[in-house]
C-alpha cells in the first residue's frame, strides 16, 4: 500500500507543512486534527492510511526542507519541538525533491518530469504515485488552439514554444508517467480538453481545484444557509488580508484574478443569483502565514427588511490546507485503485472551484465524499 | 382548504408581523421573502397556502393590533405604507383576538380556551385550526407529578392550584379541541408525558420548540463545517444584545436561562462535545427589535494551530420569525390532514431546541424538511 | 447676522440634509445632535447661530430639492414626518438654488457665479456669504502654470482652454465675490498658490479639504492612542463599501485615487511612520447611504507580542455630514468678520486632508477648535 | 540612582513579564516598545531609567521564576530564547522574592513586610523602593470604621481581627517603610482615608487604580470622539473573554464587580451621561493570556439617524502590562524624589480608575502626562 505524494512547489509551506504532519502524526508526536479522513466518521475507512505516504517532488527554489521548516516554526505555523525531533526524517524526503526539470521543448521538460517520477515510484517500491500541484498560483494562460485536442498538443509540444502553463506541463507528465493529478491551486492543471482526453485514455483520475480552506468554506455553508431561509443577499462583499509567499504572489495582478473568481463562484451556485460585492485579496507582509478575511453580507427579509452579518476569520493557510493535502493524497490513491478515471465530481468537499456540475454548498458535497468513501472502502474493511 | 391560525400571544411582535405579512403577500403587496415554502425549490408544494390561513388568537394585554401595527412600523420591522394599505384587513383580524380566559381552575380555563377555538373554527367554517405559541418566555415550571400522566393530570387540573404552565394549558386545551399545536418559544408547551400521550390519543400531531432565527441558525452551519473538517473547536462564546417586548422579558434570569440552554444544544449535538463559553443575553431597550449577536469562536487545526473567527449578526428577530410562523402553520396543518401524530421531528429546521432526536445541523434537517414537504405533497401536485 | 450659506452641489445628499437640519432645528422640530458647536461647552458661543443661516446654491442637476428630500426619507436619512412639515421653507430655498453658469471661457463662467452670489445676497440682506463646495468629488486635474501665480491665472482664465477644475473656478469666483469659501470635499478647491494669493489679497479665510466623518474619524483618535502608548502598528488596512450618489463617484478610478490618499494621511503624520496597508474603496449600489468601513490594525507590544484590533463602523455619511456643513458656516462666517483670512487652520477638526501644517490627532484638532471658538467670541457674549 | 521595585505579586504573569522585559532591554536584547517613557518625545527625560530598576517582591506561591518564565513562553507572552538568555539574572531576582509575611495581628504582618522591604533596600543599597500591586484582584472590602482614622486604624490593627484587605495592609506596610505605593489593580490599596492620611504624614506619594491596558483604554479615545462630535451615544456594551490568571480569579463573582465597574466610569466620565449597557467578564480558560474583547456602541447622530461601531480587542494582557509598570515605578520614584506627597494624579493615563477629580479622556491625560515628566525633568536634562 506504499503510496507516493509527489508535490509540485515542494519546498513551498503547504508541502512542508503536509510532510512535517505526515511525519508526525505517523510518528504519534501528534493527532490527525484537520484531516477530514480521520475524523470520528470517516477514520479507517480509506486505505492508504497517512503512514502510507511516501514524499518527494519538484520545486524551483533550492531552499533545504529543514530551512523552510524553520521558518514555519518561527512564523508559528508549526511546533518548533516537532521540526526538531522530525530533522532526520525530512532530510530523508530531501533526497527525493528534485529541482523542476526545463529542456528546450516542452516535450522534453515532460518527459524528464515523467522521468523523475519513475525514478522515485521505483526507488521506494510505491504502489502508485499521485501527483499534487501546491506551486505557485499561475496567471490565466493566454489561448492555445492545441490545448482543445491531444493528437495537436502532442505534436505542438515538441515545437520550440512555449503550449501549456507550468501546471497542465505537470498534469500532462504526470498523467502519461500514470500518475493521477491533483491541482490544489486555482492554475489551469488538467483543465484543458486534451488533457481529459489523455486521463480518460490513460485511465487516470484527476481532481481539483484550488483548496477550500477559509473564507470560501464560510461563504459554502452560510450560503447555503440564506438559500434555505429564503433571504434575499442584497450585498456580499470580502477583503482578505495575507502574507506569505502565496500572499506575495496573490499580489501581482494575473494570479489575483483567478484567485479572486474562483472565491465568487460559490455565490451564484448556491444562492442561484449573483450578490452585488466583489472579494478583495491584499498582500501585507508582516501578516506572515495567518491571513484574515473580512466579510459582509447584507440580506433582506420578510416585508423587506434589511439585516446585516458579517465576520472575520483569522486562518493560518497552511495549517488548513496541509491536512486536505494528505486526505486528497489518500483518497485519489484509493479511486485510481478502484478504477475511476476523469475527474473526481465527489471531492468538490475540498476545493472552491470544484470540477464538474456539482453542488457548491459544503453539506451536499459532504454528502457526496461521504458516498465516495463508502464507495472506496472494500465491503470487509468498512 | 381555510384553516385557522391561532396565535397564544396574538398581540405582540411576531404574531402582529405574521399577519401583516401573510395579508400583504395575499393582496400583492409583499413577495413572500423568508418563507420556506415559497423559496423556489418547494413553492406550491404545500397546501394550505398563505392565502389560506385566517388568524385569531389570545393575548392578555388589549393594545389593538393596529396600534402594535403602528409601533412595528415606527421600529422599522415593518413598512409604514402597508400598515396603512392593510388597515381594514387587520381591523376584521381584530374580532378574533381575545382576552386570554382565566378561571379559578385550571380545567375551567382550559375549557374556555378550546370554547374559543371553537367558536373561531365554527364562525369561519374553518377546515381546521393550528394552535401557535408566540407568547412571552416563561421561566421552568416546577416539576409536578401530574406531568408524566394524562389521567392524573385530568385529576388535579379541577384542582384549586394551577398544575400547568400556561404554554402547557394552552397545548391541553388546544389538543383537547381537536388542534395540532406548535410552540415557537421555548416554553414547555406539549413537552411533558402526559401531554404527549394526550396528542397520541387525539390523533393529533404538534411541534416545536423556540424559533430558530438568528445566532443559533448560524451556528447551525457553522458548527457543523468544522466538525466535517475535523476542526477542533476549543470556545464557542456568545453574546446577544436585544431590546423589543422578548429582550425585556428574556432580562428576567428565568427565561434567560431557559433561552440561553435552548441556545448552546446545538454545539454539543453536531460537534459532539461541548467547546468551552456560555452564550449571554443582554437587554438594551434602546436596540428595539433589532438584535445583535456577537460570537467568538476559537479553534485548533493541523499541529495544533489557534485560529478564531468571529461573526456578528444584526436581524430584526420578528422579521426573521414571521414568515416561519407562516411556514409552520401550513406544515403542520398539511401534516394532520394527512394523519400525522405526536411530534412532527422533521420540522427541526425551524426550532432551536427541537424535539426528538434529530440531527442538529441545518443541512439534515433541510433534508428532513423536503422528505416531509415530498410526503405531504400529493402526488398530482408535486 | 443673517448669513448666506452657499452651496455648490446644492442639489445633493449633503447640501439637502443640511438644508432640513436646519429648518428643523430653527422650527425646534429636530434637536442640533452632530453639532459641534452645540455640545455642551460650546453652545451660544458662535454667532451666526443656526437660525441665522439662509440657504442657497449651484448645481448641475435640476432634480427638485422636494424630490431630493423624499429620495433622502426613503432611503433613512431624515424622518419623513420632517420632510413633509418643512416642505413649504424647502420650496423657498428652491428659489435661491440655481444650475451651475457655463461661458465658453472660465473668465465668464466665473463672472457669472459671482453674479448669482451678488444677487443672492442683495435678495436676502445677507451680511455675508459663505460658499461651501459639496459637489461631487473631482479626480486630480493636471498641471497648469497658471496655478502658481494670480497674475497668469487671470490672464489665462480669458483663454478659450479651461484651467481651473470646477472646484476651483468655483473658488476663484468666490473669493472674485468677496465669500468665503470652504472645501468640503477632496477636490482642488483653494489649493493653488495663485488662489490663496487671492485670498490673502482680498483678505478672505478658506478651509478644508474633505470632511471627517467615518473611518478616518476614528483613525484619528486610535493611531494617537498607539503611539502614546508606543505600541508599533504593524499594518493597517481598511476597507469601505458605500453606496449613495457619493459612492458612484468615487467608484471612479480618479476620485477613488484623489479620496483614499486623503484617507491614509492621518496615519503616517499621528504615527510618525506609515504602516504597511490601505484603504480600499468599493461601491455597492445596494447600501445606499448608510456607509460599512471595516478595519484592521495589528501592531506589536513589549517583547515583541503580536496583537491586533479590528473595528467596524456603520454610519450613514450625509447625517454625519450635514451637522458639520452648519458647524462650519458658522465659524467661518465668524472668522471672516473677526478679519480673518488665508487658511483657518484651526477648523481642521473637521477634516481629512485638514490645510496647513497641523496636528492629524483629534484631540489636538479639538483644541486647536476650542482655541478658535475663544478667539471669536466676543468677551461679553462668552 | 538605583531603585527598587517590589512587586506584590512578583510571581504572577505581570510581575515575571515585567522583570524579562526590564532584563531583556537593558542587556540590549529587546527594544522598549510598550514603555511610554521610551517613547520618541519623552525618551531620556526621567531618571530612573530601566537600567536603574532593581526587581525584588512578595507572594504567596512559591512556584520559581523561571518555571513561570518557561509558562509565559509557551503562551506567547514572552520569546523562548528570550528566557533562556535571562536565566541567570532571573535566578538573581529568585534571591528577593519572598513569601508574603502573616502574623496574627496585621500589625504584626505589616512589620513583617517592612522589614523585607528594609533589607532589600539595604542589601542593594537602593536610594528608594517603590512597591506596586500586581497581586490578585480582591472582593471589595467589607466597611470598617477604622478606615477612616489613621489613629484608630493603629488601634484596630494590633487586635485579633483582621481590618485591612491584603492590598491596604500592603500599601499601609509600604507607606510605614517609607516607601511610595502604587496599585496596578482594582483593589482597595491606599484608597482608605486613613491611608492617606498616612501617606501626607510621611510624604510619600501613591498611584492607583487599576491598570489600563485593553478595552477600556480604546473607551477612552472613543468615548471623547463621541462627545467631541456631539453625537449621542445610546448604548455601550461589552464582554470580555480571558483566560491567564487573572481571568480565573475574576470568574469569581466579587472580583468581577470590582473590575467590570472599574471599567464603565469611563463613559459616563467623558460623555457626561451614562448609556444604557454592561460590561461583561467571562473566564475561559483556553484563551491563556490573551484576552479578547468586543464592544458594541450604537449612536444617534442628525436628525435622530441610527448609526453603530463596534470593535474587537485582541491583546496579550501582560505584554500590555508590563512595559507599565516599568513607566510607573520611574514615574513614581522621580515623583518621590522631587517632593510630591498624597494621590499622583497626573498618573491617570495609566489607570482605568484613577485617583482624584481626573479627566477620563485620553488626551488630557496625555498631557497632564507630559506635564508631570517636564516637572520632573531637571532643567539640564530636558
Ligand atoms: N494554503 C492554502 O490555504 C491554500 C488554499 C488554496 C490554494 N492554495 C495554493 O497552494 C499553492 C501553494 O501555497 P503556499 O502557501 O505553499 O505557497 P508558497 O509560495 O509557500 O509555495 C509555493 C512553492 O511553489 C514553488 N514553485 C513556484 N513555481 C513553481 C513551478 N513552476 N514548479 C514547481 N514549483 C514551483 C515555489 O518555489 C514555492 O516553493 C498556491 O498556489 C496557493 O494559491 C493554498
Ligand atoms: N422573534 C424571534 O426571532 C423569536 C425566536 C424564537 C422565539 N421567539 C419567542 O416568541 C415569543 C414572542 O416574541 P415577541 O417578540 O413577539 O414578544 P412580544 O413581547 O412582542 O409578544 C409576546 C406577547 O405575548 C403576550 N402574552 C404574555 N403572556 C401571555 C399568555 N400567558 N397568554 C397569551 N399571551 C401572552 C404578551 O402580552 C405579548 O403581546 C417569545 O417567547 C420569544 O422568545 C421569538
Ligand atoms: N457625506 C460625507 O460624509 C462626506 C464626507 C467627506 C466628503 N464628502 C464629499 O461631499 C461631496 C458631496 O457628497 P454627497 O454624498 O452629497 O454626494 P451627491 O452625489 O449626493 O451630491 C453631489 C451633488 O453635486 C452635484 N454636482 C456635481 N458636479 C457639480 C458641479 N461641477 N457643480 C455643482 N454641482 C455639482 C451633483 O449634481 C450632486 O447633486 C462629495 O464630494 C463627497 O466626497 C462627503
Ligand atoms: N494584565 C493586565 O493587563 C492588567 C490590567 C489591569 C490590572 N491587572 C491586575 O494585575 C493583577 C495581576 O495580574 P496577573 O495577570 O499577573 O495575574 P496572576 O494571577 O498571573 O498573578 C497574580 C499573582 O498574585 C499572587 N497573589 C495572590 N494573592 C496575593 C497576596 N495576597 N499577596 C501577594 N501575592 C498574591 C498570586 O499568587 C499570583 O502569583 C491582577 O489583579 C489584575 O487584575 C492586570
Ligand atoms: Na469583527
Ligand atoms: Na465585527
């Protein structure tokens, strides 16, 4: 059951912190607080469990694992004991994050990406590999006639230029080496037809996109929540404040929007209409990893009324999204083993702008992963 | 298909804004906002309609309704336009309210009560009435030992000392004249043994207890989502400011109390422990109807992190209660008529503390709602 | 004493809510609450009073003041009840509101406003005019060589090109018509050297620029508190959603621009270093002229220890506003005879963007206002 | 110059606070934010300064220093490394904090203490010590009528019953050793006739009550914003969640009522008018030493418009403590050097309650601040 998690942005704080978890909690140096897959409910019913989960990946920076995991501790994101007593366990991770292959064509930048992970599914005996995209949110990329169909892209690959973003290049290596693909970022990943086509073909599930881990699960059940109630939301407007390397790069103009559209979505799902108000994402630096969002939400009731609710959540990003990292880790292993190809529709539960036609209010999508489990869990082991 | 509304506590906020309401939506004035059952999923599902219902009640106060028409529209919960347009139809509503009957017996009073629904029944030709309890929050009855048998509490109600509350003498008397009764407060109301088997015997069915509308309705969502997420919640405090007739009575520590237990169930019930923090119940006579609630929620994720969030709701409490009033008057009519006794579980959705055990979150008990909305439509209907 | 008080953008939520504040003071309909000059230490100190000031004004939209009341009791602002019993003195003023003059050049355009301040003044037997500007906010004009000197600003106001802003000219033709004049918006106003020349050289007094009245309001008096307890603000970030003919306007990128700079000045000069963070401005339609600022500030303590405070304000500005439209009218016109001219720097109290090299805290403001106050009242009236 | 400071309460959160800081900034290792003497403008201008402070104290657990050292660090209070660079000169302090004296008559007790502080003085050869109160909040004291009468409180405390609360026997010790006192606390402390008296008798000055750290300091730049603006406030509510020592002393119902009415003076103070609210103090302990507290404030502004603010406090009591006393045992020793006898008023910017007919505003006490420092600056060293 030993199960590879190859990381794409490795040595970012969502990677470090999901390996530092892994790590510890495989080590009962702490609990599984914040993996869905181990609450009351849901505990032994996935297999691989978290001690399955074997780590490597690729990342730009060279920054050393255990240097990040300083500066984690330092920022308060995790224990300073635990990055210590852990030291020697990820400096054996170390060892398999390798520097992101680049060649001339983006044929070979894919093969030698496939290349890698070959090379670590054999290295560690593992079973399967899934790959999990935890990089740099990209801009939208500009429009490719190859990216509509995979004997074009194919051929367009090869060529000199540039055809895919960074994270559909990953997706694409992925999927041909017979990885899964996971895009927990809102970058384009896997959605581009050719590359459904390539995941269907190749029998290989994917899922996305861009964690839910803050203001967006609010808003997906508070939602829900005035649909229910008949209120009429007049207004709903949100400013999130954060630091961080994902809040430097949320910064620049191109990565804000897509950030900032996959936020909004959720509304017009659930409520059935669009609110007036918009999402606001700012970057202040001395924030650090905590980020705060402010929202407000003005609604009108019986005979017109007007009523107001707003809220504020302070979220340490990584901390809420380094548990989701392991439970889709596991739960993608568990379908590509039970046969599912395409995207999986039911972990629309962990992400904000979900893949498919599927219901944006956090208590159906609940519903939906719980079905997905009981799906997964073999008859003798539920 | 008329049926009666009969409203314990005729004469104060909700039940003055439900009226208003229900005959604004029934000339045109007004769209049915807050209504369940007009929201697009269920409309015309349910029948009684609004259109159907026919109000009368008892208070013991005798300020006329278009005097408390008049102060509801001063206070901003209702517009000044509509209590004026619909002054003649509050004026007809008017013949039907009457004082609250006392007799030196509690059996005598509980005679006088159902004389009462059936002279309302009778001089409207009325299919059937719901009793709704919209009267002021009592404090905990003593306990009594004619509480948990219908024969004995038939005994000692011709007794000279009162046995029942008067929630609970209401429901005797309203059960005893053939009427499902729903209590909106959390007053005892059918919540003892005797009563229970009483409706049982009658073939009656009743429902409660306490209006959820406001803080409790948001912690119903919310509770639920960190749960899911297998976020530890360490504090859930709370505080509610409220002026209006419900804050000045709420200020007397025993009906504080009894709103203030029927307030924190939901925590324990959906998180499954109960977090640290009280929820508080201020009076502000200056704040009108219009309520503040304020609640700071404290939580651990992955490694232990703190995170928090807080929100702070600002509704006008009879706005969001009215047009449940009405939702529950044609629910738990269309449930007699269709055979139902004893308590309806399924209307958990509207009730802070709701009777049965039922899950605590919204979304399942949204679910239990359209199950019974489904079960209740005809089929040529739905 | 009777004083004229002019109004460009007479027409507006402002102009028109100073308007029936002050009819409704003087008929003792309304008390003078938001009055600076009517709280307990100052009153009667003053003079004109608020029954000396006579209404007139410029403006480009010819919407009735009556409609402009109506729209304003609709939306909250003033009791209806007020609109209706001051409906025939607004018609009066009606009279004294004219459309804004256009000639081909500024020179004619400026001759005519001052016409129209000439004939004001005559009509009514005022002893002075005081012009006060609360049009809508312009964006920053570009440079003219003309601002810097009186002498070329003349000769080129001839010229067929325009080179004053409206707020400006407006200014100029005040100051031409010997009133004067105060800036209650962010626009350019007597900020150019060649109009303070011309001020001093007709020995007028100005003010502004932008009134106080929300969040920067509050900035004033928290960033004091800060640094007197030299406790190092980190960052500060704020965001306001308004509605209103105000907030349309300054949805626009220019007056957005011109109004958030105004915003942020109040930090760096109370703190003495700027913060890291800004002030965000968002216009939703729905929140008509109730205004929701939210913000937040962290900063560090002894040892470093992170902490933060988070405020909300929800007011409605043209309330907040209007009181102070009468506070300075009647300072002003007390300056002006007191032979005042140049900047009062004194009256900073009641802006953002307060003129001259002044202290931004408020206490300081209050007392540099209370300073004032003694100045102008006569000993035997004090 | 160098001076004692014996804490009362020299184990507690803010004691130990206060001896790392002044460790830390003196070897260079912290800089003085939170010290409002080390503030720009005041910076340099009383002696002692923080190098000068010798730490020493009573109390009646026996828990060492550095274990509560290692307690605050694992809160957060105070930088790990932080207490481990100080260790040693924390040790040092260990040799003079001792267990508070009991004797059965309070006479007896009260030699006890000045005899500690005797020997501390003689065994650092300190030109003077001041002693503060940073114990335990106490229940108000029940009457008695030696606490009128120096003499009479003489007689009393050599019987057999207790006359004094632990505070005031304290202050009297202190006062009797010649030493100024200073309670940071709501207790009783010197604010007995009797023991003012003996303060004037020896010529020794006090300070009190109450330190300002939190919510009510914000209250008192608020509230004098509102009365500035002539708004009228209607109502002011709070709660206060913290856990630390502190809060679990003050879930008790006395102390409790002895802190929430030291924190309410201020509104009616600064307005002039008490509106209508509490201020509510619930303990929880999961929240450790950081306190957060949220107010809501509705006002009235023109034209009787309904306007409303509302803020939460995040803060790290002690952190906010601690630089204080610090400033107050400086203040208090130039005081005391430069002849000043009876209540220091000018130290109410520092309290909540403060001694004497004071202003309750911010700013008056900042300058009433600012006056006592250049009084006590000698002329060559301002
Ligand atoms: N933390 C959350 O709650 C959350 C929620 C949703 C989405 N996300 C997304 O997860 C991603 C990671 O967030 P983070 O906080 O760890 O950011 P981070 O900046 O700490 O880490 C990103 C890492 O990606 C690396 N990287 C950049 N470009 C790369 C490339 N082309 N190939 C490989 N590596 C590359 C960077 O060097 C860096 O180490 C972001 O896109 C963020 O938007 C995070
Ligand atoms: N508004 C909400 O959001 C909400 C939510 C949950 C529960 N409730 C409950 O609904 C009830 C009504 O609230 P409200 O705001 O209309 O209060 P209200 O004070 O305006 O009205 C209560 C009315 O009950 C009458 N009354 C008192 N005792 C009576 C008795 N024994 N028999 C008959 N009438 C009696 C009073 O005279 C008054 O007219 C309260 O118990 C409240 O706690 C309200
Ligand atoms: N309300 C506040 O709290 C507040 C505070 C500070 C500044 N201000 C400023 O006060 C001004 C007025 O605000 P408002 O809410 O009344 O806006 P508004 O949109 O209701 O009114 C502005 C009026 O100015 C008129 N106008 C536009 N251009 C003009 C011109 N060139 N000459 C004459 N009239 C002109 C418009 O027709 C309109 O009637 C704005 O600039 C606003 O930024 C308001
Ligand atoms: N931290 C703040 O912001 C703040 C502000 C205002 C007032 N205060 C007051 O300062 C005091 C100290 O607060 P803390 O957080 O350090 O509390 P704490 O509980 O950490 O410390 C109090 C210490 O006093 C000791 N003590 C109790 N009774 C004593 C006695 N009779 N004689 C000597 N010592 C005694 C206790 O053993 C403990 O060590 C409290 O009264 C608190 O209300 C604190
Ligand atoms: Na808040
Ligand atoms: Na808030």
């Amino acid at each position: 059951m030993r199960t590879g998690v190859w990381l794409i942005g490795a040595r970012g704080s969502v990677a470090v912190t999901s390996m530092i978890g892994a790590l510890a909690i495989r080590a009962g140096l702490a609990a599984p607080t914040g993996c869905v897959l181990e609450s009351p409910g849901l505990r032994d019913r996935v297999r691989p469990g978290i001690g399955d989960l074997v780590f490597g990946g690729h990342d730009i920076t060279s920054v050393p694992l255990d240097k990040k995991a300083a500066e984690l501790a330092e920022a308060g994101v995790v224990p300073l004991a635990l990055t210590r007593a852990l030291h020697d366990d990820l400096a054996a991770i170390e060892q398999d994050v390798r520097p992101l292959p680049t060649q001339s064509a983006q044929a070979g930048t894919a093969d030698a990406i496939a290349a890698d992970l070959e090379r670590f599914r054999g290295r560690h005996g593992l079973e399967r590999v899934v790959v999990i995209n935890v990089s740099t949110t990209e801009p939208f990329p500009p429009p490719h006639p190859a990216h509509a169909d995979l004997g074009a892209l194919r051929a367009a690959l090869v060529g000199p230029e540039p055809v895919l973003p960074p994270s559909s290049l990953a997706a694409y290596a992925a999927l041909r080496a017979g990885c899964p693909y996971v895009d927990f970022t809102p970058s384009t990943g896997t959605r581009l037809p050719a590359l459904d086509e390539l995941a269907r073909e190749a029998g290989l599930p994917y899922a996305g996109h861009d964690g839910k881990t803050g203001e967006t699960l609010v808003k997906s059940v508070l939602a829900p929540m005035f649909a229910q109630r008949n209120l009429k939301v007049r207004t709903w407007s949100g400013i999130n404040l954060l630091g961080g390397g994902d809040g430097a790069n949320l910064a620049q103009p191109g990565a804000n929007a897509a950030k900032a559209a996959s936020k909004q979505r959720v509304l017009a799902e659930t409520l059935g209409y669009a609110p007036q108000g918009e999402t606001r994402i700012d970057y202040l630096q001395d924030l650090g990893d905590f980020k705060t969002a402010w929202d407000l939400v003005t609604f009108e009731g019986f005979l017109g009324t007007s009523m107001r609710m707003e809220f504020t959540w302070h979220g340490c990003d990584s901390a809420l999204a380094a548990p989701l990292i392991l439970d889709l880790a596991r739960l993608t292993a568990a379908a590509h083993r039970a046969g599912r190809s395409g995207p999986i529709t039911e972990l629309a539960f962990f992400f904000k702008d979900p893949l498919g036609q599927v219901p944006h209010g956090l208590a159906e999508q609940w519903q939906a992963l719980n079905a997905l489990v009981a799906a997964l869990s073999p008859p003798d082991e539920s």
